[in-house]
C-alpha cells in the first residue's frame, strides 16, 4: 500500500472523545456522519523562498507544548553540503551528519534543498478546533481551486540529473490553468496567513513503506510513492532540513528531538532518493535519542516508520501501539497503526482502526487511509469522497499536491484518464517537483497514447529517484515502443532494479516483494517464486496473493497459482494487474470462460494498466476468441 501519510499536515487539536484503547476500536457506522463545523486550525506552510529559523519543535508564535531542550535555529545556505562527520575521541557525542559515533566512518552528507514544510512534533490530546470526520458527507462541494498554493521557485541548491530536464510543469497547459483559478485566493490567503509565525520543522511520515507494486501503480508499498511520502521530502526540502537538524546538534548533542526527528529525516531520505544505506544512519539516530530520553514518542513513532521502511510491519505495529498506549491522540501513531495492519493483511482490523483514527485526529493523514481501506474493500465512491473532503479542506501546498496526487491515482486505476491527467496537474499547480504526480501523470499520458511525453516524463524522473517501481514502468515503456535500442535501454532499467535490491537487503530491508514483481517478469524465474513464497509467509495480503500466483505462473505451477489469484481480487478491490494475472491463469489451468471474462474486465476497468501486459491481455482475448 502507498502509505497515504502527510507528515507536512499541521496538527489538528480534536474535541473530548472517548479515548477506545487501541486494540478495541469502535465499529464504523456510516450512516450516521459526524459534522463539525469548527475551522481547523492549522499552521501555515513555510515561504518558498528558503528554511527559516529551525526547531526541533513547530509550534505557533506564542506558546509551545511540553518541554525541549533547545531550538534549532540554525540556517543552511543553499548549495552547501552537509559533509562527513570529523573523528573525534572515543567519549564524544554521536555526531549528527550520520546519527553515530565520531570513530565510525560516515558517508556523505546530502545536497540541500532550501525549502522544509512545518510539522509539530509533539501531538497532544482532545482539544477544541476538530477538523470534521471523513465520515462527514458536505453539503456542498469545497472550491478546492481557491485553496492552492503557488509552487516555490526553483531553490538555488537544488543540483538535478546532468541528463535530464527539470521535471517541472510549466508546459502543461492544465497546470496552468490551475494556477491562474487559484490566484486570487492564494493572495487572500497569504494575507491572512503572513502574520502568523512558524518554526522550521521536518515535515515526515510515520507509516513510511518502501516500494512495491512495480506492474501495479503504487497500490502496494511505494515509493510510494505512491506511496505516501511527505511531500516535502519528494518536493526538495528534505536534504535542506536534515542540514539543519546536523548543524543543531553539533551545538546541542544532547537534543532528543532533533536526534528523532534526523532520525525520521533519514527513514525518508532512504525511501524517496533510492538510498537504503540510510536506514542504519535513521536507526543509529533514533537509538540515540531513546538513550537521552527511554522512551520518547517522537522516536518510538521513528522507530514505527523504520521497520515499516523495511517492510517489518509486525514491529511497525508493536511500536504505533507503544505509542498509542501513552497518547491515544497521536496522528502519527494511529496513521501507523492502520499501515501496518492493512501491509499485514488484517483489513478488518484495519477498517476499524481507520475509523478510531477518524474519531480522534481527523485529518488529511487519516483521510487518505480511510480512504484506502474503503478502496481496498471496492467502495471507489466512498474513498473518492473523503479524498475529495480531505483536498477541500487542504490549504497547506504540500497537503494539496498529495492528496490531488491520491485522487489521480484513484482516477487512473478507475481508467479515467482525464480526470486523472486533471488531478496531476492539480498537484503539480501546488508543487511542480512532487514525485508522485510527476510519474502518475507520466503513466496517465502513456495510457492516453501520448507516448512521447510520457517516455519524457518517466525519464526524468528515474533521473532523479532511481526506484524500482518507476524504473520498470519505464522499462516497459520501452520495450513496447520497440523503437532501435529500446530493448537496450529496457534492459538497463531492469538491471538497475536488481541493483536496488541488493543495495535494499545489504541494509536490512525486506525486498521480497520487489524481487518478486520485478523478476517474474523481468529477472530470474525460480527466485521470484522464492522471494513471493517468503513474503506470504510473512504476511497473506491481497498483493502478496497476486505476487505468489504470478510467480507460479511464470514457473508453470497453474494450478496452485489459481487460488492465489482468486484470494487477490476477492475483497472487492478494483485492480486492472490482478484481473489480468488472474485471467491468464484462469486461461492455462484450462477455464477459457473464466479467463476471457477476467481478462475483458481488467481491459474494461483500465485499458493501460501496463504497457506490456495490456497487450498481452488483447492477445490472449483474440487467442481464446479465435480456439470457441
């Protein structure tokens, strides 16, 4: 799953509410929606003309929560680099450039990008001010349009691929448009906002999952992308704010706070840029800040979002409990609690625990899970809704890009290439770096059959964020154009997924599911059913179930495919890749019936789900077609 997450969502402050103890949510009840009309309050998003004054905390001018022991307040000039550490003696500090000890070598420092997005750190319990609950059916469509932010400029540190254009939106006539129906309202709404002060911080997800769902666009773990990314992090400020964070503490080494939250800076700069050999830096980081202060929330809730980066969901849900058993209003927490039950398979468990979510921290994090589990169950309608309820209620740039982000994606799984293509360049008015609707839109516009652009597009993006997912698609792309070294080119991409793999286990991830998805189609055989074997025995999900039957069915085991095939589209879920899978083993365990049905109903809910396999599923119908 694409963990729907948005680290940048200024903290909501929710009225009493029964606090249901984790582990015993209450059943949903649609038909009776909650209204609440009180405005949420929110922070407003930083400028885009650089970092302001840093904390480990942000909070608004003129009170602060709890107790920290120092403020980061440290600027980053643009372009500079946060180099390696300096060996110090064996008594000294950690050092904060890579989260451990001074006598242990570190790698690089990261290139910054001076833009952040404000996220408080610390959650506190019911409050008046709740946002109104996804259960919340408005009465009226939101202007969604008057709410969008202007997308910063080009930050002056920002370095991108020598080979590629900047993947930016100007020439795409809907992103423009977009922008000149938002102006007006963007200027009313800077006026209200530019008095109010707020303090860097960095804006990240709890429920962070690496990658998966190469053939299936981000509707298993992402990077995400798809998956659910804060969309600073895939916007540029990440580098900029780990920057800062290492400069405050070489001034004040023992700040638990800032060592969580670099800690949560490294889990996200591992997912978004490619680069797993972060995740010991994230993990050395967040120990050091367990050691300073046993316990603290901001990094057990760091630990959540590493072990779900690894794809270890079981300790991602150990650690989200932890929390939720001290404050059962923490957004981050709950929002992991639901990741790590829905990447389990426990869908049930999941729908409730979405709903205890929604009745304590409504919000654009809980929204678009609720949203997925709705999805996941085949209610398109309801998840449509409460992501069009969650975008009406954004005003945050980063918090428009991802959500208009999500509801491309829906639009596009649905086969609805226009309102997706719309969606996209919603995302990209608000921010016209963000990852996932710069390789959302790229897909839309391949399936539309504006090839060429959407090759373009794809290219520049694994340019910047060689992942899995995005390097196979573009793969694909390839090979179905056939054009003179095309097949060369698709041959490269797949060699740089095996290459993230083994880079990916070499630094403690699962990347069963990966292996699995990309060499039934692009590697070796025997160990993609190896790898989809192991991960259904970690957990029985309905992308694990896909995983395995395919991976049988390209090892010539049909008939135990079959069932796994069946277990894959059996809750409901809407999913062109699983039809089709499913259709072709349907074909070859000899049920000609079954399989043509399967395989017209993937073609009819997406016709460009995949540029290789939409082709094979035409050919298969004419093939059964033609043996009646």
């Amino acid at each position: 799953m694409a963990p729907r997450t948005n680290g940048t969502e200024p903290e909501r402050k929710q009225g009493p509410a029964p606090a249901t103890p984790p582990n015993h949510e209450a059943t949903p009840h649609p038909e009776k929606p909650r209204h609440d009309p009180t405005p949420t309050k929110k922070n407003p998003p930083p400028g885009p003309d650089g970092p302001e004054q840093a904390g480990s905390c942000a909070v608004p001018a003129g009170g602060r929560e709890g107790s920290r022991e120092t403020d980061l307040s440290t600027e980053v000039a643009p372009g500079t680099e946060a180099g390696p550490s300096s060996e110090g003696s064996s008594g000294a500090e950690a050092d904060p450039s890579t989260g451990v000890d001074p006598s242990t070598e570190a790698s690089p420092g990261a290139k910054i990008h001076p833009r952040t997005e404000a996220d408080p750190s610390r959650e506190v319990g019911p409050s008046t001010g709740a946002a109104p609950s996804a259960k919340t059916h408005p009465s009226t469509e939101a202007d969604t349009s008057a709410k969008t932010h202007p997308s910063a400029e080009a930050d002056p540190g920002t370095k991108t691929h020598p080979s590629a254009e900047a993947p930016g939106a100007n020439a795409d006539p809907r992103v423009a448009a977009v922008r000149r129906v938002g102006a007006a309202g963007r200027r009313v709404r800077a006026l209200q906002l530019g008095g109010t002060a707020v303090l860097l911080a960095v804006g990240l997800t709890a429920g962070s999952i690496a990658v998966g769902a190469l053939r299936d666009h981000k509707d298993a773990t992402v990077a995400a992308a798809s998956g659910a990314v804060s969309p600073a992090v895939l916007s540029g400020g990440l580098d900029a704010s780990i920057a800062a964070l290492q400069a405050q503490l070489r001034a004040q080494p023992k700040d638990f706070g800032s060592w969580a939250t670099l800690g949560l800076a490294y889990v996200e700069q591992a997912r978004t840029k490619g680069d797993p050999s972060r995740y010991p830096q994230a993990q050395k980081a967040l120990k050091r800040s367990l050691e300073l202060k046993p316990g603290n929330e901001q990094a057990v809730t760091g630990q959540a979002a590493l072990a779900a980066a690894r794809h270890d969901f079981t300790d991602a849900l150990r650690y989200a409990d932890g929390v939720l058993k001290e404050n059962p209003y923490s957004e981050r927490a709950l929002s992991s609690r639901i990741d790590a039950l829905v990447e389990l398979g426990r869908y049930d468990d999941a729908s409730r625990a979405a709903d205890t979510a929604d009745s304590r921290r409504p919000g654009v994090p809980v929204f678009t899970r609720y949203a997925y589990v709705h999805e996941l169950r085949g209610d398109v309608k309801t998840a449509r809704r409460v992501l069009e309820q969650a975008l009406g209620s954004s005003t945050a740039r980063g918090d428009i890009s991802y959500v208009a982000a999500q509801l491309g994606q829906l639009a596009w799984n649905q086969g609805d290439y226009k309102s997706a293509l719309t969606h996209y360049a919603r995302a990209l008015a608000a921010d016209e770096n963000y990852l996932p609707a710069l390789q959302g839109r790229a897909l839309a516009q391949y399936a539309s059959g504006d090839r060429s652009a959407a090759i373009k597009g794809m290219e520049q993006v694994v340019a910047r964020y060689p992942l899995p997912q995005p390097l196979v698609e573009l793969g694909e792309m390839y090979e179905e154009r056939g054009a003179e070294g095309d097949r060369a080119k698709a041959l490269d991409q797949y060699a740089l997924v095996d290459a993230w793999i083994a880079l990916a286990r070499a630094n403690g991830v699962n990347a069963d599911l990966d292996t699995a998805l990309a060499a039934a189609d692009h590697g070796d055989r025997t160990s993609a059913l190896r790898a989809a074997r192991a991960e259904w025995a970690r957990r029985h999900t309905v992308h694990t179930a896909d995983a395995l039957a395919w991976a049988l069915h390209v090892n010539g085991q049909d008939t135990q495919a079959l069932s796994y095939a069946r277990q894959a589209t059996a809750t409901g879920y809407r999913n062109a890749s699983f039809l089709y899978h499913r259709g072709m083993i349907e074909r070859a365990t000899g049920h000609p019936e079954d399989a043509r049905a399967s395989l017209k109903a993937a073609l009819k809910l997406n016709p460009g789900f995949s540029p290789l396999g939409a082709h094979e599923a035409r050919e298969a119908i004419k093939d059964l077609e033609a043996a009646q």
